[in-house]
C-alpha cells in the first residue's frame, strides 16, 4: 500500500531533519555572537562581564551545545522561534504572516507555467523541426537567456509605468500579484517548455508508440492517454522542484516587487543580522526540500506502477 | 485465387538511402510467408512498408503495394488508420514492448477495440478473453488487470499477440516474435501462431533469424539480402534445393545437434547508398564469376512451381 510506503519515508525523514537542524544551530553559534552580545549591540551600552554571565546563566548559554541545540528544538516545536530584534516581535507570528504571500506566488506562478509550458512542449515535440516547432524554441531560448530580474524591470517598466495597468510594489490584492507571477512565470516556462518538448518526444520514439500505431490507436489518443501521461512521470518531478524552490521564496523577485514573502523577509534579515530569522528560514528551506522530495516520490509512486508493485512486494 | 497482399517491384528508402530494391512477393490467405536474411537485410523495412509505418524518414519511392485489392501507397492516411489493427495486425519482436508499460493490459485492449468504433461492453469483454484462451492464456481477467512488467516474456510476447490478433485482422506482420523468448517458449508461440491461423484463415509474413522456426510453420520463404529478395520458393522446394548461394550458405550456417561445424558467411554485405557492380552478394559468394561482378542483371530465374532466384547459375 502507498501509505504504508508513506509512513516509511516520513519515518526516514526524522533523522535528516535532525542533522539539519543540528547542523544549521551549530552554525549559527559559530558564526555569530550569542545573544547577550547582540543585546549590548542593540542597546548601545556595555554591561560589565560579571552581569553578561549571570545573563548567560539565566538564558542557559553557559550550558553543554548539546543541551542548549535540544532545548532551542524544543522550543522550536512549541512555536517558540526566538526573537527578531529587527522588527521587535517574535520570529514566528512574523514568518507565518509571510508564509502566505509566498504559497500564493508559489500557487500562481506554477498555475502560470504549467499551462503555458505543457501545451506548448508538447506542440512543439508534435510538430518537430516544422516552424511552429522553431517559433516556440526560439521563444524559449530567450526566455531563458533573460535574467529574472531583467524580466522583472522590463515588466515594472511597460505594465506599470508606461501603461501604467498595475501597481509598482506590494500587495494591494489581486491585480498586484501579476507582476512578480509572470516575472517568475516566463522563466520557468521558458525551461519547462523545453524539458516538455524532450519529454515528450523521448516518450514518441519509445516502442509502445510504435505499438499503438500499430493498433489503430488515434493520434489523439496516443498522445494524450499514453505519452502525456508517461510523460507526466517526469514533468512532476521537475514542478516539484521548482515548487521547492518557489516555496524558499524568490529573493530577487520578492524583493524588487516587495512582495511580502518569506524570500523578502530572510534578504531584509541577512542585511541586518537578524540571526533568529535567518534560523527560521534555513529550518523552513530544509523542511520545503525534504518535503518536496517525499511528496514528488509518493507521486511518481502514484504515478508508475512499475514503483508501485515494487514497494508493495 | 488473388493474393491477400500482393508486392510489387517495391522500393523503400530511408533519408534518400535506397534500402529495399524492386522487391516483389505474394502472400495468399491462410498461408505464412517466412521471411529470412542477415541483419540490416531490410526485414523490418519491408513489414513496416506493408503496414505504413515508415516514420517520417521513410519513403516508399516506387511499386506497387496492394492489400486486399486496396492501394496501400496512395491509401488516404486516416482510411490506412482503419486498417491498421482492424485487418493488419502486427507483433514485435520484444515481448510487451509494443504496450504501454504504465498502463494496465485490459485498457489497451479496450483502447485497441475503441478504435474500430464502439462495441458492446460485454461483447467486449468474452471478446477479449476468447482471444486470450486462444492463445493458452486462461487467467484472463488476472492478465487484464496486470501491467506488462508484472508478466513473463512469454506471456506478454502471447498477450501482444492477443492484442493484434482480437479484431481477427486477415493479415499479420510478425517481426521476429520468439527471437526474445527462451527455446521452450519460443515453441509454444510459433504452435500458437500455427493455430491462429488455423482457427481465422490469417494470412502471416513472420520476420525470423531462426531457420528451425521456418522450416516448422512457415509455406514459403523468402530470403532477403542486402534490400532485395534473392530467393523465394515454396517451403521445401528452398529449403531442399537451395538455388542462390546465399541461401545454400544461411542453410549450411543452421546449427545442428550432430555432425556438422557451423558455417558463417564470411565479409559484409555492401553498405545502403554505395552502388555496386552486379549481383550484391557477388563479394561473398564462393562460386562468383566473373560477370556476377559486373554487368549481371538481376533478373529472376523461375525454377517451377513459383520458386525462383536473383542468381542465373543456380544449380543443385
Ligand atoms: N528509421 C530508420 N531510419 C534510417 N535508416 C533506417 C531506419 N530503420 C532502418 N534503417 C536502415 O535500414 C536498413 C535495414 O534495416 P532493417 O531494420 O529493415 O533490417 P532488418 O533486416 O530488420 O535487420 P534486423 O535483423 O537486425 O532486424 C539498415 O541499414 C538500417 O540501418
Ligand atoms: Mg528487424
């Protein structure tokens, strides 16, 4: 069954997300100042040695690494992300305010490209080396060789200033939404068009095509009941990482459209050594991953019955 | 009695490279037509010419190529679609290859049936399962909801069969379907054939490498060489009196239980494109002349009884 499959994987996860987490809290203690020096900084003031260890007591800080990584976890699970002295409130009501931005973005933009990029790789695999195939190639090849942020300013420029149709920055609802989208959205189709296109026609060349010819099996009916859907077997899992990567929150995009995300949150973080955000966000980065991971497996599991049967047997 | 398929002085090329020369043969319903020859002969070709599946590159540049009466080279594409699979069957030679891995065999049956129009759900089903027994394959309704990849070699090299054959189609292409099956199986599949044809009258062209298999169940043979067919006769009239020494040598390379080393065929056959002079196998023929190398036309030379050659010094 595929939930047992499931329950085995997420079993698998525990100890990945141990080391993750483990690794990236050793990190963070090597690389920054604790806590109580932070204070001193932010406050401006010095506080006398004898009074920073009777701080460091209180907060724990004198404890074994160990104890202190294990109590940070617990509190982790409970909610409790620490502090950002940044913004002056709490890591976590700060990071799920963010969160949904950034699921939206994520949403639209993979809605976007996915309905651009499928139909269109697939035309193109179909219609190989006639114009149409060319066209779309040649469209592809420039959307890839355009940077994300180039896409970005050129969009700001003609959709916001000349035609003046939608909002600059920030999220004034719906309309506001389009512009970091398609931003993200002609990239990654740019790329899924071609890898739909090789897909697609990998799958034409393979015998069971020629086994369905054959057969009298309509055109129309090979392509979508068979190499569509064995097809789909590798398009999900490339979405899946790009999802993975869209869910980390686009830093660039988010940024120039200062799209309230997660990926404008860390930037602003990392610029201001906001150190218990940037924690957060490295723990959200490692869960996005090994999550995306478990789901895209579970679907190609779904999906291929060849893997299927395997973990059944 | 007009042949089922009949071909004329065809010619096929790939990418413009000449591959079957002025090849011409008969087949009449219910017999089987063995077709046999070295690897690159054009065996391949020639069945996909037959059922129109050249791809993109291939091109039937001349001849004649009638099914039942009908033009196959100027038949309309979508009417060839109807054919194909409704009275033009056809089995590869990898077991289960020619079904979708990923999806279940009684969907591509039903696939496979829908595309000849609509028929009765239950008629569907006895349909499909008759066709199954038919080829010793009781557990049907198991088969149906199986994926190929949960079935052996030879259950699906049966079960691809069952699928070209459920709509009864008058004529079946086989491209080596038992070169991939271990030798009992093999067996058991080419006794199978012999029964379909028993049972529908099908009209067979089986593409092999194996000369045992052809002596078993084929009526005539054709021997191909180098994109032509050098030598086409009844069954035993090729097989025992072996005019072209092309086919004396296929025949001598036959392995056997006792007795007799193996025999190859030393050197190539010559390369698809390259012109040569005379006959093609002239290069390799033990018995050459000098006119093989050069102005020899290749004509066939009738020895009675519909069996006949490319080479004109044919002797027993
Ligand atoms: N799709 C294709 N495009 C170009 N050339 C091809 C194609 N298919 C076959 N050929 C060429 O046509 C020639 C005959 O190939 P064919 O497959 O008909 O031989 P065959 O007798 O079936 O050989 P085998 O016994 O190995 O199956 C070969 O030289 C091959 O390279
Ligand atoms: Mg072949």
């Amino acid at each position: 069954m595929i939930w047992r499959y499931a329950v085995k994987r997420v079993l698998q996860l525990i100890p990945i997300l141990f080391g993750i987490t483990l690794l990236s809290y050793a990190l963070m203690q090597s690389a920054s100042a604790d806590t109580v020096d932070m204070m001193m900084q932010k406050r401006g003031m010095l506080i006398t040695p004898e009074n920073q260890a009777v701080m460091r007591h209180e907060m724990g800080l004198d404890q074994p690494f160990i104890l202190q990584y294990f109590q940070w976890l617990g509190k982790i699970f409970t909610g409790d992300m620490g502090y950002s002295y940044l913004k002056n409130m709490d890591v976590f009501p700060l990071f799920m305010k963010a969160l949904p931005s950034t699921l939206l973005l994520t949403l639209s933009s993979m809605v976007v490209t996915v309905c651009i990029s499928v139909p269109l790789g697939i035309l193109s695999a179909v219609r190989q080396n006639k114009i149409t195939d060319y066209v779309i190639r040649f469209f592809s090849f420039i959307g890839n060789a355009l940077p994300g942020f180039f896409v970005a300013l050129l969009l700001l420029l003609v959709f916001a200033l000349w035609l003046g149709w939608l909002p600059v920055t920030g999220n004034h609802g719906f309309v506001s939404i389009l512009l970091p989208t398609f931003t993200l959205a002609i990239a990654m189709s740019a790329k899924y068009t071609r890898q739909v296109r090789a897909t697609v026609l990998e799958e034409l060349n393979k015998d069971y095509v020629m086994g369905c010819l054959a057969r009298g099996v309509k055109g129309r009916t090979i392509l979508l009941a068979n190499v569509l859907k064995n097809s789909m077997l590798t398009i999900v899992t490339l979405l899946a990482l790009s999802i993975g990567s869209l869910l980390g929150g686009t830093a660039i995009v988010e940024s120039i459209f200062m799209w309230p995300g997660v990926g404008s949150l860390a930037v602003d973080a990392i610029g201001n050594r906001d150190y218990a955000i940037i924690q957060v966000y490295v723990i959200w980065m490692a869960v996005i991953y090994v999550g995306i991971n478990l789901i895209t497996d579970l679907i190609y599991h779904f999906l291929d019955p060849r893997i299927r049967m395997q973990g059944e047997g | 009695m007009t042949p089922i398929l009949s071909i004329q002085q065809l010619d096929v090329s790939y990418c413009g490279t000449r591959i079957l020369n002025d090849v011409t043969l008969a087949l009449h319903t219910g017999k089987i037509l063995g077709v046999v020859g070295e690897s690159g002969s054009g065996k391949s070709t020639l069945l996909q010419a037959v059922i129109g599946l050249l791809g993109d590159h291939g091109r039937i540049d001349h001849g004649k190529l009638e099914f039942d009466g009908i033009d196959l080279i100027r038949i309309k594409k979508k009417d060839m679609r109807r054919l194909r699979g409704k009275r033009l069957g056809m089995v590869f030679q990898h077991p289960g290859a020619s079904m979708n891995p990923i999806r279940k065999i009684g969907v591509q049956f039903l696939e496979a049936l829908h595309a000849h129009g609509d028929f009765d759900k239950k008629e569907v089903r006895t349909r499909i399962l008759n066709m199954l027994s038919e080829l010793r394959l009781t557990d049907g309704e198991r088969i149906l909801n199986s994926y190929p990849f949960e079935l052996s070699g030879g259950m699906n090299q049966r079960v691809a069969i069952a699928l070209a054959m459920v709509l009864h189609p008058e004529l079946l292409l086989a491209d080596e379907p038992t070169s991939a099956l271990d030798v009992t199986v093999q067996a058991q599949v080419v006794r199978q054939l012999m029964d379909l044809r028993d049972h529908f009258g099908t009209a067979m062209m089986m593409v092999t490498h194996n000369m045992g298999v052809i002596s078993y169940m084929v009526d005539q043979i054709a021997v191909m060489y180098a994109g032509r067919v050098v030598e086409y006769g009844n069954k035993l009239d090729v097989m025992k009196h072996p005019q072209h020494p092309y086919t004396k040598a296929l025949i001598a390379a036959i392995p056997q239980l006792h007795g007799r080393k193996m025999v190859g065929i030393p050197g190539q056959p010559p390369v698809f494109g390259e012109p040569y002079a005379g006959c093609p196998f002239a290069a390799r023929c033990t018995s050459a002349r000098a006119a093989c190398r050069q102005e020899l036309k290749l004509v066939p030379n009738d020895y009675g009884n519909g069996h006949w050659t490319l080479c004109p010094y044919g002797c027993d």
